[in-house]
C-alpha cells in the first residue's frame, strides 16, 4: 500500500475548486503561514494563467473520479511526477503505477483549498496549491496538509501537464 503521503498529495490535485479569479499582485495576506477562512480560499491568480488552472482541476477532477482517459490526455507524455522521494518519469509508468490507486483513494475524499498561486513564462503556467484534506483511513478520520505544484506546457493539442510534486503530512 501506499503512504499516507502519495494519497495526500493526490488528494489535492483531485480537488476541485473551480474558481479562478484575477488578482494582479498578491496581498499581503497571501504571505501568512495560517489557513485561510474554509470559504474564503486565497486566490492569487492572473488572468492569462486561467486556461492553464481550469486543465489543473479537470485533471484533479477526473483523477478524483477514476476518469483515467481524461488523467491520460491531460498528462505530457514525458510528465515527471515527483512524490514521496520517488519519481515516475512519464504518463505511461504513471498510468501504470499509481494512478489507479490514486484515484481509487482520491474517491469520497473532500479537499479544501486554503491558497493557489499561479505564475506564467512564455509557454509555461506553474500552479502552487495548498489544501486540507479529508479522508479516512481504517475508518478513522483523517486530515491532511497538502502541498501540490504543477507546471503546465502550452502544445499545439492546448495545456498539458508536464511535472507535478506532491507533498502532504498529517495536520496536528
């Protein structure tokens, strides 16, 4: 079975939170080290990045419910996914390995966004998302801190993701 970790990290990238708002410089609130209000996530995302976050959580979204046609389409070929010290070095081995049980412990899982920040460079959208996520484990309740960063890459087929890192630990 997988850590706890690898599922965390999971969890957050299957949350989907689909609002997407403007902001042309981060507030000053966005640097503290508490969470945010549950319904007032900290968005910190400009508009030209906006295409690339929606393909962020439909990649989520689909992760989440074992729509691994669509995880597949959304990944680069060569995707490197770093999590718990390991690597998958492509979308094959990915789909191969972990997604499956990814997405089979993503299922009734609830995420809650706390902050995303996104940045753009020419072709390339990087997402930083940090969340709370809630899942049980041996049917006890279980709360995570995850931390998730993307890198999307804009190709003639539109945004694919290129890396994710995923990291994740228990919430005292």
């Amino acid at each position: 079975m997988k850590s706890v970790a690898t599922f965390l990290v999971l969890i957050l990238a299957a949350g989907g939170i689909s609002t997407v708002s403007a902001q042309t410089a981060p507030d000053a609130a966005s640097h503290a080290h508490h969470p945010a209000a549950a319904d007032q996530p900290q968005i910190d995302v400009p508009a030209q990045a906006g295409a690339a976050v929606a393909v962020a959580e439909r990649f989520s979204d689909a992760l989440a419910s074992g729509d691994l046609k669509t995880v597949e389409e959304l990944l680069a070929r060569d995707v490197l996914i770093l999590e718990s010290g390991r690597a998958e070095r492509s979308r094959d081995e990915y789909l191969g390995h972990h997604a499956i049980s990814d997405a089979k412990f993503l299922e009734g899982t609830h995420r809650q966004l706390l902050r995303r920040r996104a940045r753009t460079a020419g072709d390339l959208v990087w997402i930083g998302s940090e969340s709370e996520l809630h899942a049980k484990k041996d049917g006890k309740p279980l709360v995570l801190l995850s931390a998730e960063t993307m890198v999307l890459r804009q190709t003639p087929e539109g945004w694919r993701i290129a890396h994710i890192h995923w990291s994740s630990r228990t919430k005292r």
